[in-house]
C-alpha cells in the first residue's frame, strides 16, 4: 500500500488564536521550516491587534486575515490557539471550508469536550488533538519563544478514525520543533492533566486568596517570598484560560478534587491529634515521591530555569554579574534579591528562558569564584 505521508507536502499551516503558545509554535516552524507559509486569523481586525503586527513585522507570519475563507481553506494543517470554549466555536466553520487533506489540531489541556464536538460534526478524519505540556505565567504574542517548546512533552490525541498518516505527519512536525510527542487517550489526558496541571492550579489560585482575605494580608504578603511565592507561581496564569479549563474538565476535576479534600481532613486530624508517625510519613513520602520526578522535559507546570547565588551586599554586585552574563551572551529572564530566604540558599536570585542559559550561566559564575545553587 502506498504511503500517503510520503505524498502529503506541508505548504501553509493557519492560526486560530495566535497568543503565547500559538505564538511560539509559530516561531519554532518558522525557524525549522522557513519555506513554510504561516497564516493567522485575527478575529478583530480594524485595527488588527498589536500581537500580529508584530509577527507581520518580524517575519514569522505571512499572511493575516479576518475572514476564515480567506487562506484557511489552502491551509494542509490548521492550530486552534485559542481558549478551549472559543476553539470549538470555530469547529463549524472550519468544517464547511477545509480540504479532506487538512489535519485540524488544537493546543488545548482539556481534550474530552473538543474530541466529543469533532465526533458529533463528524470531522474525526481531520482531527488529532494536540496539548503542548508547557507554558508561562506570561501571555500574548510579545512573550512567546521558539525554545518554549524545546525537548517539552506534546501530547497527540488522534480520533479513532485519524488517518495513521495524518498522525505521523502531525508528529514528525513537533519533532522537528523539539518537542516529544506522546500520543494518549482523550479519557486518560483530562485524568492526568487534573491531577497534575489544573488542580495545583486550583490549589493556587485559593491559596493565594486565602492569603489575599486574611486579616495580616499586607504583612504577609511583603513576607511572602521562597517557597510561597514558588508554589503559588501558577496563580499568575491567565484566568480566562484556567475558567475555560476548569469549565470544561470539571467532572474530573472534581473528583481529584475532592480526594485531595480528604487528603487535607486526614492532615488536620493528623495535626489536631499530634500523630508523630502520620506528619513524618506525609513529608517524607511526598519528598522521596516529588525527588523522583524528572526535571529534564518540560512539564504541564512549566519548568523555571533559576539559580541562586552569594552575592556580598554591596553598590554594583548585581550589576557586576548582569553585566557578566550579558558580555558571554547570556539572557536574564528575572533578576532580583530575596529577602526571605527560609526556603532556599543564596539571596541573588536570577531566572532564565531555557536551560542551556541556566548552565551555561552557573559554569561561568562558578568559574568567577561565585557560589551558585541551582534545583
């Protein structure tokens, strides 16, 4: 039987939704693939939105259009980019104007409610679900990067009618932007990602409100630094976004959730009853579980390239090593002194966009007699 993959030539891929993560999937093709066409729909084009302007001007989009009918129906693959909700308000559409040979796929960390709506319009052999397992706290086009999406996990979720060479054309594409794809069940991606991805979310988000709407919250809050400030980081996400997701995955969500809860009654019973055994075992448990956890791919809570280093307070010190990372071509994402350092070593803290830049930072300050720390 012939090979239809070897038949199928990517020439345009279109944008749904062209944000961070949209944003940086452009930039990686772009920068693997330049002979590609890369084409976006702005759904408010007068004026059209300073995010594909941008990408007009820097050379990463070619073309940007207001009407669907305008380009999309020449696009081979199609990203839905947007919230998960507005995704698959777009599915009608795209189903009146696409070519059979298009793959339609989607970036977003609830699979369930877009893999039902694709079924009941009848556009399985189009479809492969998508899921990028990265992202930021930072949003819209202007904080996208081609190396968000470098050696991170991307999860394949192809319809049960998916033609085996549209899912090899779909992974062999997220190769080549140096991601690593794992293809899932759409039941078992939204089981995962609750747990892993949208309840820490949730556990954030009302961690940092609990704070928010205590009776100490300025004090604490110029105390909360280290590790509140670490495990809370995800609060700062899109809200939009975390309802679309919260919206479309509550079911499951739910179910972790309210084992957590319990989780949560059995420690305070632990703590009202001073159980020794019980408060170790939980901390220890936890410690060896969470250490056995691999840090080299990006995750669905995306890895921070940090270090911590002595710095003596004096005038210049910080502008001492900004200047030396800066002179060896370093980028300094963050960079900034914690007070509190109750939960970490080192009182410089320095954040980076990737690793190569967390290493090749820590092998030069090392070597200009710095004490560094990395995690």
């Amino acid at each position: 039987m012939k090979d239809q993959n070897s038949d199928f030539k990517i020439k345009i891929i279109g944008f749904i939704g062209f944000g961070l993560i949209g944003g940086s999937i452009a930039r990686a093709i772009k920068k693997v693939r330049p002979d590609i066409s890369l084409y976006a729909y702005d759904y408010h084009p007068n004026p059209p939105s300073s995010g594909y302007k941008e990408a007009l001007s820097d050379g990463v989009l070619d073309f940007v259009t207001g009407n669907l009918e305008e380009g999309f129906p020449d696009c081979d693959i199609i990203f839905l980019c947007a919230p998960v909700l507005s995704n698959i308000s777009y599915l009608p559409k795209l189903k009146s104007i696409i070519k059979p040979s298009c793959i339609l796929t989607d970036v977003g960390s609830v699979k369930g409610n877009i893999h039902e709506a694709i079924s009941e319009l009848g556009m399985d052999e189009v479809f492969v679900g998508g899921h990028p397992m990265t992202g930021s706290e930072k949003t819209g086009y202007r904080n996208s990067y081609a190396l968000l999406l470098e050696n991170a996990y991307y999860i394949l979720t192809p319809t049960d009618k998916t033609p085996k060479f549209k899912l090899d054309v779909l992974k062999k594409l997220v190769e080549d932007i140096g991601s690593i794809p794992i293809i899932l069940d759409p039941k078992e991606h939204d089981e995962i990602t609750a747990a892993i991805s949208h309840l820490p979310h949730i556990i954030a988000a009302t961690l940092v409100n609990l704070i928010r709407e205590s009776d100490n919250s300025e004090k604490m809050k110029q105390l909360a630094a280290g590790g509140f400030k670490d495990i809370t980081r995800i609060a700062s996400s899109s809200p939009m976004m975390w309802q679309n997701i919260c919206l479309t995955n509550a079911g499951v969500i739910n179910t972790i959730l309210d084992r957590y809860i319990e989780m949560l009654k059995t420690a305070s019973n632990a703590l009202s009853e001073l159980d020794e055994d019980y408060l170790y075992t939980m901390f220890e448990t936890a410690g060896e579980f969470r250490n056995s956890i691999p840090n080299k791919s990006a995750g669905l809570i995306n890895k921070v390239y940090e270090i911590y280093v002595d710095i003596i307070d004096e005038t210049g010190a910080i502008a001492t090593i900004a200047t030396l990372l800066a002179n060896n071509n370093i980028s300094i994402k963050n960079i900034g002194i914690i007070h509190n350092r109750e939960f970490q070593e080192g009182v410089l803290h320095i954040e980076f966009y990737d690793e190569q830049s967390e290493n090749d930072a820590i092998d030069l300050l090392s070597r200009h007699n710095y004490h560094v720390y990395d995690r």
